[in-house]
C-alpha cells in the first residue's frame, strides 16, 4: 500500500472515530504536523508504530496493509511480521536478543537459513510457540496478529 493510500485509510478510520487530527496526534504522541503528513501521503508512519495505531484506531494490522509486502509461506516474511507486530525495529530486535543485524536481514530476505536452534530463540524472543512458524496454513498472518495482539 501506498503512503497516499494508507494516508486515506487513516483519516477515513480516524473520521470514523469522530476525532480531530488533534485528537488523534494526543492519542498517539505525535505532533499534528506528522499526523497531517501521513493523511496527505506526505510521510508514512514506520511500520514499528502500526501495532500502535491500529491499537488506538481499533482496525487490523492487515487492513492498514502491514503483509502487503509479505509472502506467508516464507519463514523470513512471518519473522518479519511478528517482530513489527511487537514493535521492533530490525536493530532494536537483534540488540535485545543476541543476533547480528545482518543474520536478521538475511532471514526477512531470504537469504539466509534459519536453524533449529535460532527459530526456538526467535519463538523465545517474539513470545510466539515454534508452531506458528512451521504451520502449513494460508493465513499463519492472522494467526501470529491473534496471538500477539490478544
């Protein structure tokens, strides 16, 4: 999706919600200026915020288009999606649990094997069993959001 689109998005959902851009800017400790960006399409909000604002909005990490780059049938992809789901940064996740910056970016690029012994740190790391990493399922997505945002 789009930062024109999202922008959209967000200002249909926060109209929904009756709140100014104001409002919304005091629910999500932003300055308006960065909430008028995203809804003219002028910026973005880092995917790292969207568990945050979908939060406060009430509307699904899928719906605001946080998988539209994502294939769910590559473990980097459902890696990637449950790390932004917690609100980590590629950095701030290696820091916190013992990974090199470029071994997290060469699994969400697949690039690189994940092994046993790293998916179970991972599963550890995101609070998420081993089992939705390896579930043949066509929406492992809606799962892994189930799991984390319940």
């Amino acid at each position: 999706m789009d930062k024109i689109e999202l922008g959209n998005r967000l200002a249909l959902w926060r109209e929904q919600k009756n709140w100014s851009q104001k409002d919304f800017a005091k629910k999500l400790r932003v300055s308006l200026l960065t909430i008028q960006h995203w809804e003219d399409g002028i910026s973005a909000p880092a995917q790292t915020r969207f568990n945050q604002i979908s939060a406060v909005l009430g509307v699904s990490l899928t719906d605001m288009g946080l998988a539209d780059d994502l294939d769910p049938q590559f473990l980097g992809d459902r890696i990637r999606f449950a790390r932004l789901l917690r609100g980590f940064s590629i950095e701030k996740f290696a820091y916190e649990f013992g990974f090199t910056i470029q071994t997290v970016k060469g699994w969400e690029n697949r690039n690189l094997e994940i092994s046993e012994i790293a998916l179970a740190r991972i599963s550890k790391a995101l609070q998420l069993p081993p089992v939705y990493f390896s579930l043949k399922t066509s929406e492992p997505f809606q799962m892994i959001q189930r799991e984390l945002c319940a």
